[in-house]
C-alpha cells in the first residue's frame, strides 16, 4: 500500500508539471493573426524611417510572419502624431512603431499628454551620435568657428534640429553649446517632420547648420554635399566618420547618444511581448542587419522588452535634468 501511495504521489507531481508546462506554453503562444503594422512617425527618408524599413524587411525575409507586414509613415509633432494613433490601440499586438528619444522628452517639454508609461516597451534596436552638419561651402570651418559665433550671439546661426524642440539632436547641441559658454536658451533652432527635411533646409541654403544622427548625412557626406564639423560621440567613428572630431577633442566636454527602438500599445500581453522578444532577439543577428547598420554607422546594441523598460526610466530622468538647464522643461 505504501509503495501504491507514492506511486499516485510520483503521478500527481508528474500532471502537475505537465500542466503547468503546457500553461506556460500556452501563455507565450501568441502570434499575429491579422496584417502588422510598424509606424513611422517621421517623414519619408530621415533616420527612423531608414530603421524602421530596414526592420520590415529583415522581418519580411527571415520568414518569421504568416501575415503581411507594412510600414506606415505617420509624420508630425516630433513622432507625437503616430503615438496618439498607436494609443487608439490597446492591447493590439500587431501594431508597433519606431521610436526615439522623443517619446521621453515630448512629455517633458509639454508637447504630447503621454510619455514612456503609457506604451510598452520592447525594445532598443541600435545607438548612433547627432553630428553639427553644414552645407559643403559653408564659411564655418570647425567645431570652434560655431561657438565662436554663438557666444557672441546666440542667433546668428539658424540650426535645424530634427523633428521637435527638445529632442535628442536639440539636446546634443544643446548641451555642447551650453558647456561651451554659449546662451542656449537663445538659439535659433527650427524643426522639421524628419531628419531629412532638415539636411535638405541645409543643403538648399536655407539654413545654416543642423544638428542631426550621422545616419541621415552619411550618403550627402559621400557625395561632398555637406560637411560635418562636429559629433557628439565618445570618440572618433569608423570611415568617414573617421576624419570627424568629437567635442571633447575640441575642448567642450559634451558626449550625447541617441537610440532608436521598438514599442507598442499600452495593455500587451506577456505572450504578445514574448512574441516580439522572439522576433527581435532574432532579427537583430541576422547578416543584413549587421551589414546595414554597421554602414549606417549605427552601434548595433540591442536591447529585449525588459532592459528597454529599466532603461526608459533612467533616461526619463536624464533627459529631464537636461532639458530643465536648457529651460525647456516644462
């Protein structure tokens, strides 16, 4: 009888995991049963956009889907317009959209009602430094010719700064100026819906210099269109980035990053996060990926849903302490 009991026990155990087992494997089993949707909120041609059409088709070739996948250019408000339209969604795991820095100080600076919180992280896809970009004829030489104009006056330069007040080009330079001795809070900056618009202000005379990611230059750049006097990097970069100083080199003690990610709606599910861990963790090793950002001279560094999380909230609070000194915070 003895042996009979421990039987039954041993048996019961066993059910138990194997419940359990298949519970688990049932909660992460998620997959999209209808078309994907990956938002841009930037214009056609600017460094989110070049993201985030990478990632479809690195998504689209690794056969991953048994649904179409798109992707949808929604521009406006430093990336605010394809916020609010994801915020529509919740709980829908087949929609997600390219993000940056901006979902972090739109909310600071007063321009969108939701911020980091109220989306669901999934993940960091790449980091890349903002470069002071001019046009290829430009009378500002250097790094030093810039400050030099701007500690006299702070609004003798028209910079162009991407798509919204206070967003990570805004800040980079921003930053740089004010520990150079420079009133930032004077500059004469002017935004865009995309990077792209901004080098083209440039290109065309329009303005005098921008504040943009090295990513959106780099073809102008190979084709002597423009010239970069300036990056926010820790240090020099690869290829033609090589012939860049940073400002440390020039005396100003800035470095400033910027990382472009992945989120969804408000209300995902572990499973549907599960799913998008998955996917990611897998995209991001594929041999196209590498290559692209490596020619883009974007830091392939990725980040799941759980360290974009803990890191969203330690950028919060950086950015706020920025934007604050520079009298944007509202």
């Amino acid at each position: 009888m003895g042996m009979l009991k421990r039987w039954l026990k041993l048996l019961l155990v066993a059910g138990l995991a194997a419940a359990s087992a298949t519970g688990v494997q049932a909660q992460t089993a998620w997959k999209p049963d209808r078309a994907v949707e990956i938002i841009l909120g930037v214009s056609p041609g600017g460094p989110q956009d070049q993201m985030g059409r990478l990632l479809l088709k690195v998504l689209l070739e690794g056969r991953g889907f048994e649904v179409p996948l798109s992707a949808v250019n929604k521009p406006g408000g430093g990336g605010a317009v394809g916020l609010s339209f994801m915020n529509q969604r919740p709980g829908d795991g087949r929609v997600v959209m390219i993000i940056a820095p901006t979902l972090l100080s739109n909310q600071i600076t007063g321009r969108a009602p939701f911020g980091y919180a109220d989306f669901t992280p999934l993940a960091i896809l790449g980091v890349e430094y903002e470069a002071v970009v001019v046009r290829a004829d430009s009378p500002l030489k250097s790094g030093r010719d810039v400050i030099e104009r701007l500690r006299k006056d702070p609004t003798s330069l028209s910079v162009a700064i991407g798509t919204a007040p206070g967003n990570s080009a805004h800040i980079a330079f921003a930053h740089a100026m004010k520990v150079a001795g420079v009133d930032v809070k004077r500059l004469k900056t002017v935004s865009f819906n995309s990077a792209g618009d901004g080098t083209m202000a440039v290109i065309g005379g329009h303005l005098d210099l921008e504040s943009a990611p090295a990513s959106n230059v780099m073809e102008m750049l190979q084709a002597g269109r423009v010239r970069l006097l300036a990056i926010s990097a820790p240090q020099r970069g690869r290829g033609a980035l090589a012939q860049v100083p940073t400002w440390k080199e020039l005396g100003v003690n800035s470095v400033n990053e910027v990382w472009r990610g992945l989120a969804g709606p408000r209300g995902l599910t572990a499973a549907q996060v599960a799913f998008w861990d998955e996917t990611l963790g897998r995209a991001v090793k594929s041999d196209e990926w590498r290559r692209e950002l490596e020619r883009a001279q974007i830091e392939n560094i990725y980040r799941n849903s759980a360290d974009t999380a803990k890191f969203w909230k330690q950028e919060y609070e950086e950015t706020k302490a920025i934007l604050t000194d520079i009298g944007l915070a509202k």
